[in-house]
C-alpha cells in the first residue's frame, strides 16, 4: 500500500467531495477507511448523519475539546488504513488544534496510513508535507 498524504483545499464542499470520492474508492477496493468530518454546523454534514453505507465520525467544533483522542489516537493507532479529515480548518481557526501540532501529526503517520485532509484555508505547511495537494473554487460567471 502506498501511504500518501493529500491536502485538498478551497472551496469546503468541493474540497470533501472530492476526498469522499477517494475514500469511496478507497473502500471498493477493500481498504479499510475511517472518515472524521468536523462540523461548525454546515449544512452539507446535516445529510451525512442518515447515510447507511459509510460511518462518519462527526465531529462538533464548538463542543469537542478532546478531537485528539477521537481522531488523531485513532489514526495513529491503525495501520493501513485510508483516512479523511474533513474541515481541518476549523480546527486550526478555533484555536483548538495549533500548526505545529498538525505538522508533527502528519510527520508522525507517514508511512502507517494514508490521510486525506480537506480545507477551505489554505495552509502552507500542509502543503509542503503532502504528496498530493489539489485546490478547489467555485467561478462566478
């Protein structure tokens, strides 16, 4: 397996869709997935929460002050497995997860789990630890 980090960013929907998309491939190809969605009640995670074929870990960013132990000791704690972080963002802006925090994070699963982060900021040092980094806006016509 190769364990790669992606980093999809911009426009927030477009950005979890598209990490959905290869976490769903990731699943038809038998992987073993764990999906974490932050929520600071956007709407698009209301029709998550009925969706019977894939378990989301949704996770509030108003009450959650232990996201560590709910997200990043689960990953660390596997091997193998494809990951989503949906609205990683929401985190950092809330001062609840610091930079250097994510860095070492990401330093630290290299090589056990592949991790797909989404954001709607862009953050450089994301951008300079991941193998595959996509950008997402929507184009006013």
């Amino acid at each position: 397996m190769t364990f790669l980090i992606h980093y999809y960013y911009g426009s927030g929907f477009l950005a979890f869709q598209t990490g959905l998309g290869t976490i769903i491939r990731a699943a038809g190809h038998g992987k073993n997935i764990l999906i974490f969605v932050i929520d600071d009640s956007l709407v698009w995670v209301n029709d998550l929460k009925d969706n019977q074929e894939l378990q989301f870990d949704i996770i509030s960013a108003e009450k959650n002050k232990n996201y560590q132990d709910i997200i990043l000791k689960k990953i660390l704690a596997v091997r193998n497995y494809v990951c989503l972080i949906a609205n990683i963002d929401l985190l950092i802006e809330k001062d609840m997860l610091a930079i250097p925090e994510l860095v070492e994070f990401i330093q630290s699963i290299n090589g056990k789990n592949e991790v797909i982060f989404t954001s709607s900021s862009y953050y450089p040092e994301i951008e300079s630890l991941a193998d595959y980094v996509s950008s997402f806006r929507i184009n006013d016509v």
